[in-house]
C-alpha cells in the first residue's frame, strides 16, 4: 500500500514539473536564422512591407491563423500599405507574445510566450494594427523578416456627435425628426430640446441600434437640440453638437362686414372683409369663407387665395347669420376659425314708386297721360305688396276732356317677375258735365328687371265705375305703362 502511495506522488511530481517546464518563457538569443521573409539587409520599411504584402501573403495568414489570432490577419493586410512604421529597439527582456519564423524545412512557425535575450537591444520596425477598439504593436526584427506580436493595448476612442432634424421648419404638430446616426464611436446619445427661452422642454436617449427619434411641438418659435455621444467608457463627445429648428407660427384671423346689422340688406351685396388678418412670421395665403344659418347649417362657403381678401354676398333671405373664416399662410399653417360675426339681414319692405304711360278713357274717346308717385310696402317678402299712389291724368285732345287727379290702393300677388291684383280708386271728373267717379281697378304686371335698389316693370290697368247711373261703357279707363320702384 505504502509504494503504490509512493509511485502516485512520483508520478504528480513528474506532471508538475513537467507543465512548469513548458509553460517557461522561452529565450531568445539570436535571431536571423530562422526567417519568415527571405531579406537580407537593412531594407526600407516600405520596401520591406510591400515584399510582405505581395509576395509572403499566403505564409503571413498561415502563421496568424496557427497563432490564434487569424481575425487579426485582415486588418494588418489592409492596413500595413500606409501604416506609420517606427524604427525602434527593443531592451533585453522584451516579451513577444508571439513570433512568426520559418523552419529549416520551409515550413511557417509559430513560437509563443518569447522574451528577447541576446547580447544586447534589438532593432526593429514597429506598427499598430488597430481592431475592435484595440491596438496590436506588430514588429520585424532588423534584418530578419519575421513578424511577432509584442502587446495589446484597449483604445476607446473618443466619441463625436453629429445631430440633425428635418424639417428644419414645421408647423404646430407636424412631425420632426431627429437623426443622430452619423455620430462615431458612440456607445448612447442624450438630447436635450430648449426652447427659445432656454427652457428645456424635452430629452430623449438613443442608442446607436435606434437612432432616430420623432417628435412634434404644440407652440411655436425656434427650438434648440443640443446632443452628446457618450464612447465605451461613458466619456461624453466634446465636439460642439447643436442644431434648430423653427415652428411656424400660425396666422391670426380677423374679419369684419360692411355693415352690421345689415338692415334692408336682403338682395343686397355685404361685403365680408379678411385683410385685417395677419402673420407673424409670413404673410396670409388664402382665406376660407364660411356662412352658417342660426341652427348651425351651412349656407355657403367661398375661398380666396389673392388680395384682397373679400367675399361681396348676397343674401336672398331674411335672417341671423354668423359668419366666420380661417386663414392659412404661406408655409400652410391654418389659424383658428375667427370668432364669428352674427349679422342680422333684413328685407326692405317699403319703396318708393313712380310711374307713367297712357290712359284711354271710355275707349278710345278720351286720351290722357298719367304720371303717379307713391309707396309699395310688402306685406309677406316678395309674395304680397300692398300700393298706394296718386297723380295727375293730363288731357291730351280738347275739349270736353280736361286733365283730372287720380288715386288708388291696390293689393298685389307676386309670383316671380310677374303681379297681378286690384284694388279701388277715386278719379276726378274728366270732362264738362260729370262727376269724379269711384272705380274697381284690376291690374297685372311683369318686372323687366331687378337688382337690390330698385325694379322696373310693364303693367296694364283696368278701371271700372262704381255707383248708381255709372255704366262700364261710358264710365271704364285702361292704363298701361311703366312702373319704377326704388
């Protein structure tokens, strides 16, 4: 029992001198008799690295990949054509982590866990290679042309920001933006939005996997975006990182009518008035009309997009209507509809009358011409008026006719452009040897034209005596003529 105790102890001694035996450091004490690149002489480095790259490529990659860090093969390739080579040397002691050589057979080598041990310092090419965020010191021993790894060191860059929106002008509630995809070495982002007071309104992070932030503002003016990168140490980018952007601001309605209220109104032009609106920071670019009844319908709408901003309405109706309007400036910002106006639009009722034309009396025995004044008053708008007029018949043959006075009311239906209706009347006798007489008119007319201040129409009269001894044949009139109402 006690030997085979024995052998077990021999036999762990023997493993652990022998791993401390292979894990030594290895010395080196000479160099040049086992070389990777077939170079004799103190050749120029770029000369020395061209011969690498063009001609020892296919050995350079085998000995970086039996090395481990075949990754590493790409990056010292790409980068060694215009790397910054230092002559330097190396002091005794100098550990390689690595060295690429050639056996005597030819073949590539790779020889670990070096410490440089010869007579004296050791001239060589140094460059970095940098990948990952590392820094690989590659070096050539002068003249020999082998390649070793001496050390890696972490180099975090520093971060730079980079920051921009779009659009750079807006209006309320559109939305903007914000890229900052184009910052470096960057690890995560802040922004900080200011607004024209220097009042910070909004912050963000973003990462460089989400990049893009969007955002809107509900007032307007000028507002400041103000970011950092932050590297992999959480070191913020110094590199000034700021840009802005504008919210329009919208334009402000304002309108107002030609008259208020709007009395006899009704077939009238009223003009409705925009120009007072304003921009703060533009100029208007169309105005949006619109008329609602007093339950809220719409009665008509009108756009305008050329000064000046005015709507001519005519209302066919009596009634409260309010009027009101939005406004849009030139970059497409829409104001708040204006306060409506509520305007009260009446009918003229009552107009002046003239008119004129022949009067036959019995026939064609007595020619008269009549000129008569008075008033027309609608009793219903334009259904049913009411007349009253009066004015002189002048004789136009001799005796026995003699210019008499004549007046009469009459009620009117109205269907359109033509009326029709009667009435009574009084006439003073027209000839030598009777008396004034009493009539039963009936009339009927059609208006020739009409616009909001006056009418004009043809209309054709009949008069009939009334009375005891008053017959139609001796007694009756006809008038046609022209009528003017204003």
């Amino acid at each position: 029992m006690k030997s085979k105790k024995a052998v077990v102890l021999l036999i762990g001694l023997m493993i652990v001198l022998c791993a401390t035996s292979f894990a030594e450091t290895k010395k080196l004490k000479e160099i040049g008799r086992y070389t990777l690149v077939r170079i004799k002489g103190e050749v120029p480095t770029s000369e020395v690295m061209k011969i690498l790259v063009d001609k020892y490529a296919g050995d350079i990659k085998y000995g970086f990949d039996k090395s481990g860090y075949g990754d590493l093969f790409m990056p010292f390739m790409e980068q060694i054509r215009n790397a910054n080579f230092a002559e330097k040397t190396l002091p005794l002691g100098t550990h390689f982590k690595w060295m690429l050589f050639r056996s005597t057979n030819g073949q590539v080598k790779v020889v670990e866990d070096l410490e440089w041990a010869g007579d004296g310092p050791l001239p060589v090419f140094a460059f970095m290679v940098n990948k990952d965020y590392k820094n690989y010191e590659i070096i050539m021993p002068k003249p020999c042309g082998n390649i070793a790894l001496t050390r890696i060191e972490e180099v975090i860059p520093e971060a730079t920001c980079d920051i921009q929106v779009a659009p750079a002008k807006a209006n309320i509630g559109d939305p903007i933006t914000v890229d900052i995809s184009r910052s470096a070495n960057a690890k995560s982002m802040e922004i900080e939005v200011l607004n024209a007071d220097g009042a910070k309104v909004a912050s963000k992070s973003l990462t460089p996997d989400s990049p893009r932030w969007q955002t809107s503002f509900d007032m307007p003016g000028e507002y400041t975006f103000k970011a950092k990168a932050f590297n992999m140490e959480g070191k913020p980018s110094v590199n000034a990182c700021e840009t802005k952007a504008y919210i329009n601001f919208p334009p402000l309605c304002k309108i107002w009518t030609s008259c208020l209220p709007c009395k006899d109104y009704v077939g009238r032009p009223i003009t409705i008035d925009a120009n007072s609106s304003s921009d703060p920071d533009g100029e208007v670019a169309r105005v949006d009309f619109e008329i609602t009844d007093k339950t809220g319908n719409v009665i008509d709408t009108y756009t305008d997009a050329e000064k000046p901003f005015t709507w001519e309405k005519v209302f066919e109706k009596p009634g409260f209507y309010n009027v009101t309007a939005v406004v849009t400036d030139d970059f497409g910002a829409m104001s708040e509809p204006c306060p409506p106006l509520e305007i009260e639009v009446t009918q003229k009722k009552c107009f002046i009358l003239v008119d004129a034309g022949p009067l036959f009396a019995r026939g064609s025995h007595g020619i008269f011409f009549i000129g008569r004044a008075g008033v027309m008053c609608f009793l219903i708008p334009d259904t049913l008026s009411i007349i009253a007029e009066a004015g002189p018949a002048i004789a136009l043959q001799g005796e026995p006719w003699k210019t008499f006075f004549m007046g009469n009311v009459l009620l009117n239906f109205h269907a359109g452009s033509v009326y029709f209706g009667g009435g009574a009347g009084y006439a003073t006798k027209v000839k030598e040897g009777r008396e004034g007489d009493l009539v039963l008119i009936a009339n009927v007319g059609v208006n020739v034209f009409k616009n909001y201040k006056s009418v004009g129409s043809i209309f054709f009269e009949g008069h009939g005596p009334v009375g005891e001894g008053r017959t139609f044949s001796k007694h009756h009139k006809y008038i046609m003529g022209f009528r003017y109402i204003f």
